[in-house]
C-alpha cells in the first residue's frame, strides 16, 4: 500500500462539503450587505453557532484531525465564502488559539467556553498584540503587567492597535510585557474577562477590505485582573523567564507562539478568496462575448487562468504541507508555516487582481464580488506577519543568519 496520499479522507470531503454549503447558502448572499454596513454580522455568527461551526467543538475536532488538513480545509472554504464575515466568525479563534496554547487545562475550562457564548446569545473573542509602536516588532511592546501581591492582581497598561473584535469582545486576550528588559521573552498572555473595569476600545476602524469584520484599537487604563488570568500561571512564567534571563534557547513568546499555530490556517484564508475570484472569473470569460468569441478563446485571458489555478494549487500544497507538520511536531526548519502563509497571501492579491482584470469595467463595480475580493485580499499580506516578515522567517531558517 502506498504510504504518501493527498487523497482527503471521508471526514474531510464530508467537512469541506459541509462548511461549503453553509458559505454558498449562508455567507455568501449575505456579503455584500455586512461589506456595506460595515458592521459586525451578528445575525450570521449566531447562524454559525446554531449549526455548530461556531463553538469550541468544531475547533476541537478540528484540531484533533492527526493530518492537520481539517482547519485549513473548513477555511478555505468558509472564506470563499466572504473573508470578512469569515473573519467575523473565525478571529474569536485566535484568543482560543491563545488559550490553548499557553493556558492551563481549568483556564481552558473557564475561558473557552466564555470566547464562543452559546447559541441564543453568541459572544466573540479578541487577541490583542499589536501595539501602535510595536507592529512588526513584537519585542517593542510597551503594554506592561505588574503583579501585585497584594491582592494576587496583573495590573494592565497600555494601547494595543488594530484588534480584531477589540471591544466588542467579551473576552480579551492581551499580551504585555512582565520584564522590558527581555523584550519579547518577557512578554505574557493574559485573559481580561468580560466586564473588566478599565479596557475600553476605540471606534470601529473604516477599512479598505474584511469590512464586515470588527477592527479596533483597545486601551487598558490601570486594569486590574485576578492572579488566575496569567495564561500558564506564575510558575510556568517565572521558570520561562529565568531561562531568559541566563541567556538559554526559550520557546518564542506568547505572541509569536499563537502565529506559528495559526499561520496555515491564515493562508488557507486567503486560497478561499483567491479560489473564489478564480472561480468567477473562469465562469465569466466562457460566457463574455468579445470579437465574436468568448473571451476566454484568447491566450491572453486563458493563460492568465491557468497561471492563476496553478498559483491556487500550489499555494495549497504548501498550507497542507505546513498545517501538517505543525500537527505532527515537525520542526519548521525551512520557516515552512511563514512559507505557506507568504505564498497563499501573495497568491489571493496576485488572483484577485487578474480576475478583476478579466471582467474589466465588470469588475470596477459592485454588481459583481470581484472588487470585493480584491479588497479583501490585500489584507493576507499585512496581518499574522507582514510578507516581508514571513520572508526574513524563512530566509533567517534557510540561512542561520540574522538577516535584517
Ligand atoms: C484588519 C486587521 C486585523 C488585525 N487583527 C489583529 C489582531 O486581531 N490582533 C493583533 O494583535 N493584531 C492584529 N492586526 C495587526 C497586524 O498583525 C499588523 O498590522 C501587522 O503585524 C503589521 O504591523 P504594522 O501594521 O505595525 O506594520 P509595521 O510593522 O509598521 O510595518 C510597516 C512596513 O514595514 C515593513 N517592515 C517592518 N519591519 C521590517 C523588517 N525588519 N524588514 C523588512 N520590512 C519590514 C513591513 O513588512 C511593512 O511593509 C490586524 C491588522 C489589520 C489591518
């Protein structure tokens, strides 16, 4: 029997069927709509948590696939769906991510749950890093925790920058630094509950794409919560930071750790827009008449198709190849996970840009999805890492060298 397959197994196919029909029946006729209201699409969240793709369970199960393809493959096709009411349903995933990854089992317990809400009144969730000062460079974070004995208390203070659900979150997930002097190795994740005195959040930021996604920056003025909150506790946090402090190899932190985990995903994200521009373009070159002839009859605009699926196609081989190591513990020694996030962003821009292009003035305006796609897509090469951040992930792996 042969060993190596990229055939999907019965689960997978019936997963992938199951999300596509929710994006084709669900998501996708209501786009347009959230993208011009530019409001979160509450009414769709909930539809998502009453048909169980929106709770901890789906994620769990998810996760637990031992190939690692079901996330990537749920997403891709959420995502062809719309990104921005996608991302409307799946950032609640990176607080969780947050959570799972740093978090003890009883806060997993406690918060998870608290992330998704229940099905009558669904809640989302918020991971909050950037920083107006600290983008790119995460170890530039100026939001800072101190303990207070006193009353067993992480106090918060400081501004993150473009969160996605900043606000209108129940749960905030906020990394800030216990010691500056070990930049990002002496930075935590902390869990601000709902309610939580002192966090407050800026208007809803007006954006070129993912409008139907709520974007805000968060402002933590002297907020105050329990001991408990520290994701992974005070022992786990102290050893990690004597580690630093005598100079050993540490695991990255907080904030880097939650971005290798979800960085496939992201890009499985952005094959979803690209397929789907893809898709409609293909379509509409068979149909558009030009000349006498289907446009598509010109290797022009044939041509520019196949390269098209064939960037798509390859650019999922590399989020299945990464989403895979990272689900068998294989080391990312090429920066594979920055690789297939690198290419899948750049894929979605260069797809969405050449199906504009096929549609011509069709594609200018919004009676078709295409501007639409092209907007969102923008988004795959600035969030999780910029392009030029996965490039010196992998060029720094590829090397040895600190390169600048
Ligand atoms: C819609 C949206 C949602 C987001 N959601 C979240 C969220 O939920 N949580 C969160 O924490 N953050 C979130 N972000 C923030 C996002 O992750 C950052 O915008 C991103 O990491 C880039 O940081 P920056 O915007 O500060 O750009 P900068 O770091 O200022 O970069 C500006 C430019 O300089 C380049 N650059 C910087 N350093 C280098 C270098 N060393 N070498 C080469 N080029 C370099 C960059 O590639 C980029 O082109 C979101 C952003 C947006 C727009």
């Amino acid at each position: 029997m042969a060993e190596f397959s990229l055939d999907l197994s019965e689960e997978q196919r019936d997963l992938r069927d199951w999300v596509h029909g929710f994006a084709a029946d669900v998501v996708r006729p209501a786009a347009a709509e959230w993208d011009a209201r530019e409001e979160a699409p509450w009414p769709v969240i909930q539809e998502a948590a009453k048909v169980g793709l929106y709770d901890f369970e789906f994620l769990a199960n998810a996760w637990a696939d031992p190939t690692g393809l079901s996330l990537p493959l749920a997403s891709e096709e959420l995502f062809w769906g719309d990104a921005g009411i996608g991302l409307a349903i799946m950032g609640t995933s990176l607080a969780v991510a947050a959570i799972y990854g740093s978090g003890t089992p009883d806060q997993l317990v406690e918060w998870v749950p608290q992330c998704f809400g229940s099905v009558d009144e669904p809640a989302v969730a918020a991971f909050c890093s950037t920083e107006p000062e600290a983008g790119s460079d995460v170890g530039a974070m100026r939001t800072r925790a101190v303990y207070d004995a006193a009353t067993d208390e992480w106090v918060l203070s400081g501004q993150k920058a473009y969160a996605t659900n900043g606000g209108i979150a129940g749960v905030h997930v906020v990394t800030a630094s216990v010691d500056p002097a070990l930049g990002a190795r002496g930075q935590a994740a902390f869990v601000v509950p709902p309610g939580t005195k002192g966090l407050a959040a800026s208007r809803k930021l007006k954006k070129l794409g993912l409008r139907a996604s709520h974007t805000a920056d968060v402002f933590l003025d002297d907020v105050r919560v329990p001991g408990a909150c520290l994701l992974g506790g005070r022992d786990a946090l102290e050893q990690r930071l004597d580690r630093a402090r005598s100079g050993q190899r540490s695991q990255s932190s907080s904030a880097m750790r939650t971005f290798e985990i979800t960085r496939p995903t992201v890009g499985a994200q952005a094959l979803g827009v690209a397929r789907a521009a893809h898709e409609y373009a293909l379509d509409y070159a068979k149909e558009r008449v030009q000349f006498g002839r289907p446009i598509i009859e010109n290797q022009a605009v044939a041509f520019a198709l196949a390269d098209m699926r064939t960037d798509i196609d390859a650019a999922r081989l590399l989020v299945w190849r990464a989403a895979w190591m990272g689900r068998n513990n294989r080391p990312f020694a090429a920066g594979e996970g920055s690789m297939s996030k690198l290419r899948a962003g750049e894929v979605a821009v260069s797809v969405t840009g050449k199906a504009l292009q096929i549609l011509g003035g069709a594609g200018f305006v919004r009676d078709h999805p295409v501007e639409r796609w092209y907007r969102d897509a923008k988004i795959y090469t600035i969030f999780e890492g910029t392009s030029e951040i996965q490039r010196l992930v992998v060029s720094r792996a590829i090397s040895g060298h600190q390169i600048r």
